[in-house]
C-alpha cells in the first residue's frame, strides 16, 4: 500500500497537476492539506476525477484558509474531523480528518503554523499538538499520523541552523511536543530510514531557495510500530515542486510491504544542490 501526504496549497490553483501527479504515482491513500476549499466545493471540483480514479473521500474544509482531505482506495470508515479538546483559534479550523484506510487509523494533519514565539497563535499551536497526542496516545496499534506538522525536528532537517534563530519551526517547545507525540510509540519513517541525509520536503517560492536547495522538513509521515515494520521505502517527491505552478511543498511518500519503485532512495529525483556544496550564510527570505 502507497501512503503520501502533501500540502497542496490551495487544490483549485493545483488541481491538474494534483490529478496528473495521482496518475504517475497511483497512490493507494493520499492526505491533502491546505486545500482551501469548503467541502461542496471540493467534490463539485474534483469528486468526479476522484471517483474515476476509485477514490473515496473524507473532507474538512472551509473557504479559502486551512482544509485538510484523504483519499482513499482501500476504503475509508471511522471518519473524524478535528482534533478532540483542541482550541480554536478562536474557532475550530478545518486542520484534521482522521479515518481507518486499509485496516489502519491515518491522520492527515495541518498543524498550525505558529507564526512567532510567544504570540497567541503560537500558544495555539502548543495546545494544538497536546490535544493530538492525547487522541494518537488514545488510538488503535496501526496508525500513520501525517502531514504539515509545521515543525523541523532537528536542526537537520533546516538548510542552516543560523537562519532560523527566533523563528517558529524549530523553537525547543516545538521539538519538544513533536518529541510528545513521537513518545506515543511513532516513528518519523523518512528519517528512520535515511538518518544522515540531506532530506527537505519544504522551500520558499522566494529568492530562488528551492533552486539552491535552500529548505526544510516540516512534512512528516509518523507512524506506530506496526506499520513502521513494514515500510519498505520512503521518500520525497521532489520531483512534485519542480515546472510551472507547483505548491512549495513536496508530497511525502511512504509504501508498505512492497515498494513499487524500489527502495529509491531519500529524494526523488536528486538534489540540484548536493550534499557537501559549498557552505554559506543564507538570510531566509522574510528577514531581508
């Protein structure tokens, strides 16, 4: 079973490149997010194309901000929309939808972004991922929990440490409710797999940074020790960003029990920007 996520950032301005993508990588579940749309307005979109592909769908969206979808060929029961005990921000935003796909509870999440350290939204966001652990610590053996989660986990997973110093993603408190959810018995599958690469899922349309390479991994498949056992590969579709019109994410993809494509390696295709380039200090684009 092929399992991806991807923040799409607005399904309307990707949708051909979102149903051509479907059809190269035949996907058996897909969680979307950022989609910005209601939920009338997603399936008046895309439903028909969905279901001549054999998908079913879980929907919780809401007009023009947030949304979060799956699709599923291997059936969809159980579905939930929302995090229980989560605030809103000051209402509830449409940022989860949770259903059993193929005999195992996935979660395609869009994790609020936080904005900067201490703000209101960023205490949002804290509360947010507490009231996620406890429905994950909650939940069934087989789970995948997947999505935008908003947050690098290590300084790894940032292009330079340095950029981001007193910027949300990568603060300790962050790292530190990522690290909670993990202790549920998750594993962050990319980077078990591949523990020393250069791995980004995430680059800013500014200032030429995916050109350079210049990004981040914030979009993460976790999944509990079932299901963790049978990955047999994981990677970003790097491929996904490049050409006209693409989303500034990747999708992330993990397959169970029989890799298609083979066990292909971190990022598909290569880095334009290999690892071991040349190091230099790079100002992320907001702080110019």
């Amino acid at each position: 079973m092929r399992v991806a996520t991807w923040n799409v950032n607005s399904v309307k301005q990707r949708m051909p490149r979102l149903l051509d993508w479907l059809d190269e990588r035949e996907p058996d579940v897909v969680c979307l997010q950022e989609t910005k749309l209601a939920d009338d307005a997603f399936t008046t979109l895309l439903g028909k194309e969905l279901a001549g592909r054999a998908y079913e769908t879980a929907l919780y969206g809401e007009v023009q901000w947030n949304g979060v979808a799956l699709l599923s060929k291997v059936g969809i029961e159980d579905v939930v929309t929302g995090v229980a005990g989560a605030p809103g921000f000051p209402n509830p935003e449409a940022r989860a939808v949770a259903a059993t796909c193929g005999g195992i509870r996935i979660h395609s999440l869009y994790v609020p972004n936080g904005r900067a350290p201490d703000s209101d939204h960023y205490v949002y966001k804290l509360a947010w991922l507490k009231a996620l652990r406890d429905v994950v610590a909650a939940g069934p053996a087989e789970q995948i929990v997947c999505g935008d989660m908003n947050i690098a986990p290590a300084d790894a997973d940032v292009f330079d440490p340095a950029a981001f110093v007193g910027s949300t993603h990568v603060t300790a408190p962050e790292r530190e409710a990522l690290a909670a959810l993990l202790a549920t018995g998750l594993h962050d599958v990319v980077r078990d797999r591949w523990p020393t690469e250069r791995v980004f899922s995430y680059w800013d349309y500014r200032a030429g940074m995916f050109h350079q390479d210049l990004g981040m991994r914030i979009d993460l498949v976790l999944a509990s020790d079932p299901v963790a056992e049978r990955v047999k590969a994981a990677w970003i579709d790097r491929k996904a960003r490049k050409g006209t019109g693409p989303s500034d994410h990747a999708p992330v993809i993990i397959d169970l029990d029989v890799a298609p494509d083979g066990d292909i390696g971190p990022v598909v295709p290569p880095p334009s920007n290999p690892r071991g380039a040349r190091k230099r200090t790079t100002k992320l684009p907001q702080n110019r």
